[in-house]
C-alpha cells in the first residue's frame, strides 16, 4: 500500500531541482531518461523502507554467506548504488565522488571475494 498524503492521494512529487543534467547528451541522457519512470515509482509509490531495508538485507547476506549465493545477493546492491552514483556524479563535489568510488570498490571486491577471485 502506498503511502497516502493529507489529500487520500498518493505521495507527490517533491519540488525541487530538475531531474536532469542541463545540456546532457549521449549516454548520459539516455540514462536519465530512462531511470525517470523507476525512480518515480520508488520514490512516490512504493513505501519509504522497502528500499533501504532490501538493500540491507541483501547486503547481510553477502556478508555472511561466503560462496557465490552471497555475490549474487550484493549484485542488486552494488547496481543500485552504481546507478544512483552515476546519476548523481554531476552534482557532487570532490568528497562526493571519492565517497562514491570508495563504496563502489567495496562491493566490487566483496562480489569478487564471494566467486573467489581473491
């Protein structure tokens, strides 16, 4: 059940910034088109948790199973933060990014640790 707004509603879309990068072409725009449709439903239709706590669950598991289940378990997980970095690269700082790539190489050598590449 989606949640509801004072109206009976579902929730708006907040205000705000526009979602795409001004002047972008390529790659980059096709991306951004194309994320609009997913991220509008995750962030208005779908309830504010069931994202956080997927992504957390998933991540548990391949903490503790150490075969390839739990790679395939932080796949979605290292998808999602990729997709949200790339979306978000323009906007952030030096700090930012480093944070970012940081991130991303821990998952990436967690799903390689769990098919044994290490």
């Amino acid at each position: 059940m989606a949640p509801q707004n004072k109206r009976g509603g579902k929730r708006p879309i907040p205000q705000g910034e526009q979602f795409f990068t001004p002047g972008a072409t390529g790659l980059r725009a096709a991306v951004e088109r194309r994320s609009a449709v997913p991220m509008t439903f995750l962030f208005t239709q779908v309830p504010r948790w069931v994202a956080p706590v997927l992504l957390v669950i998933l991540l548990l598991v391949g903490f503790a199973v150490a075969n390839p289940l739990g790679g395939v378990a932080v796949l979605p997980v290292l998808a999602f933060i990729g997709w949200l970095a790339y979306l978000s690269w323009p906007s952030l700082g030096v700090g930012g990014k480093l944070l970012r790539v940081a991130m991303l190489t821990f998952l990436v050598l967690l799903v390689a640790t769990r098919f044994g590449a290490f």
